[in-house]
C-alpha cells in the first residue's frame, strides 16, 4: 500500500499516468529490507519510474541491490542440495549459512 501511494503521488508531481507494481516487482519489494526505510522506497520507486518505458513497473526495473532471485519460480531442493547439510548435521559439524547481502 505505502508503494501504490508513493507511485500515485509521483504521478501527481510529474503530470504522468500512474505506474503500477507488477505481482514481480511487488514480490521483490516485500523481500527486500529496506535498510533507508521508506526514503529508500521513495527513491527506488522514483528512479525506477523515471527510467521504466511502461506504465506497469518488473522487478527488473527497480534495480534493486543484492543478490539477485527469480520471484517467478520457486524450485524444490535436490538431493544433491541436502546431502552436504544432512551428513554435517548427522556429524555434528554442520556450519550454519551465512547470506550476505551486498
């Protein structure tokens, strides 16, 4: 809600039409933390607007830092995947992950 606001009042001060999220870019902005806060949002989202050429805005175009993740697909761990982190936790010498965000 705080983004559609933030959207519609860019559109006031531009004279523009008003740009939506798409279900993406929404997803996106829900996983992001937002370390500026909402002056970290009004900024994302107006850079986005400015060099967006559509009136419905892609996670691509919020340009977003970090890592970068496919909000379209959500796959299923292998095997392969689990094998390491079972056979450390059945040891116990299973380190835990460690996600740095850039």
């Amino acid at each position: 809600m705080l983004a559609s606001a933030i959207l519609e009042r860019i559109a006031e001060r531009t004279g523009g039409p008003a740009t939506r999220l798409s279900p993406a870019a929404s997803a996106a902005l829900r996983c992001y933390r937002f370390p500026g806060n909402v002056r970290e949002l009004e900024n994302i989202l107006e850079r986005a607007v400015a060099l967006a050429g559509d009136d419905v805005l892609m996670a691509d175009d919020l340009l977003l830092p970090g890592p970068e993740v496919d909000l379209q697909i959500e796959s299923e761990p292998t095997p392969a995947d689990e094998e390491p982190a079972a056979a450390g936790a059945e040891a116990g010498t299973a380190a835990p992950t460690v996600y740095e965000l850039v």
